[in-house]
C-alpha cells in the first residue's frame, strides 16, 4: 500500500509502510489518500488568549481562573520561577498594543480579589495570540494510516485537555498494534478510530462548556451574564456538580 502525505510547501512523498501514524499538528500537514475521504467538524469561539510567560514569584495555590465583570484571566506555573499567563484578547490583536505594562494593568484588573491578592508582577519574557477553536477529523484513520492527537482533534486550551485526549489516542493504539503483531489480530486496529471518537467527542463537549462558562462574550446581554453566574454557583455549591466536573477534568476511564 503506498500513501501520499502532502505538506504545506506542495511537495509529496510517498510512504511504503505496514503501518503509519500521524501525530502532527493538524495545521501544519495535511494527510489524504488515493483512496479514503474524511469529514472535518470545526468551531470558532469569537475571542482568543494572549499568552505570556513571566518571570515572577508563585501563583495563588498554582491556578487560578477569574470570570468578572471585565474579561477572563487565568494562570499557572509552569516552573518554580516561571508563570503561564492568559488574558481573553481579541482574534486579530495585535501584540505591539500589549507592552508589558498594559499585560500586567490587565492582569491586575482581573485577577485582583477582594481580599486584597493580586499576582507577583515580574518580566514578561514571551508573549503570543492562542486562537480558540475546536476541531475533529472522522474518521482517524485511512486503511493503515492512523491519525492521533492534534493531527486529528484540536480543543480549546480552557479545559486542558489536548495532551491528555492525545495519550488516550496512543494508548488505545499501542494496544491495537501489539495484537496485530503479536497475534495479527486487526479487530482492534479496525475500531481505532471508532473507540477514540467516543471519548473525543465527550471531551469536546466538556472543553466547549468550560470555555463558555468562563469568558464573557461581547454580543451578549444581562439574561446570559445572569445565567452564567448561576451556572458557576451551582457548581461551587452542588456536590453532584463538582464530582462532574472533577471526573472530566481529571480525565474520563481509558476503553
């Protein structure tokens, strides 16, 4: 079986393989076959992250998330000395308008709680526009090729979950692959894409609402900001609630 994987720059080369599998960014490569078709489903939200990385002390029990009366804020470290940073930006922002003043004057705004916290300010020594947008390709896999990770599903950094669907995506894999050659067995290589799609799409689920619950959207009016509001008490306050939210966000079983 011979595949042909495109790149970007137009150039091709084809594979002879028994087995391949794709785990690239799905923005980056784009895969097709002589052979096999896919759907793609996709979503925008209407805003995106500015991403900074700053040099300060820790941040308040290693995350934080804020939904006020302006935009979202949100952070964690990602070392000792080094601090992941987001602010709710607009799609097309442009980074020359965010010197490291105005980063840390919006960080300060939302972040700030009444009891007097606020986040160590220090050195922004990065910053870029995270876009926010989801994404599945069905199916995953094309004859002998095998798609995982990002090169399939893209969700909204919101929940966290991009790297945790791609283990999912290896881990059922691996195990499809080993009885192939161990047994030859393709039953399992067979349902790859059938068994990773059912949790992709719970996640996908669980991403879009955590994502609506904690930005604010310009076009909407007082009855969703109201609404929102209830839903985040209901969810601090609703042991049911919790327990669903810590379920999907640790992470759902493996099939």
């Amino acid at each position: 079986m011979r595949l042909r994987r495109t790149f970007i720059t137009n150039s091709q080369i084809l594979v002879p393989a028994a087995l391949i599998v794709f785990a690239a960014g799905c923005a980056a490569i784009q895969v097709s076959t002589d052979y096999s078709h896919s759907t793609d489903f996709a979503a925008y939200h209407a805003y995106s992250w500015l991403r900074a990385y700053a040099g300060n002390e820790l941040w308040v029990d290693q995350i934080k998330r804020d939904v006020n009366q302006q935009l979202q804020a949100k952070g964690w470290m990602d070392s000792p000395t080094i601090t992941r940073l987001y602010l709710q930006c607009e799609p097309d922002e442009d980074l020359d308008e965010w010197p490291d003043a105005r980063i840390w004057d919006e960080l300060l705004l939302r972040s700030s709680t009444a009891d007097g916290w606020a986040p160590t300010v220090g050195p922004i020594l990065q910053e870029g526009v995270t876009g926010m947008r989801s994404f599945v390709v069905e199916p995953m896999q094309f004859g002998r090729l095998f798609l995982a990770g990002d090169a399939a599903h893209i969700v909204p950094p919101t929940g966290a979950k991009g790297l945790n669907l791609a283990v999912a995506d290896v881990a059922v894999l691996a195990r499809a692959i080993a009885e192939f050659y161990r047994s030859g067995r393709e039953d399992l290589l067979a349902r790859y894409s059938e068994i990773c799609l059912r949790r992709i799409w719970k996640v996908q689920r669980f991403s879009w609402w955590m994502t609506s619950m904690l930005h604010r959207f310009h076009h909407e009016g007082e009855f969703e900001r109201k609404r929102q509001l209830a839903e985040l008490d209901y969810l601090t306050s609703s042991r049911a609630a919790m327990t669903s939210l810590a379920e999907n966000y640790t992470g759902l079983p493996l099939e």
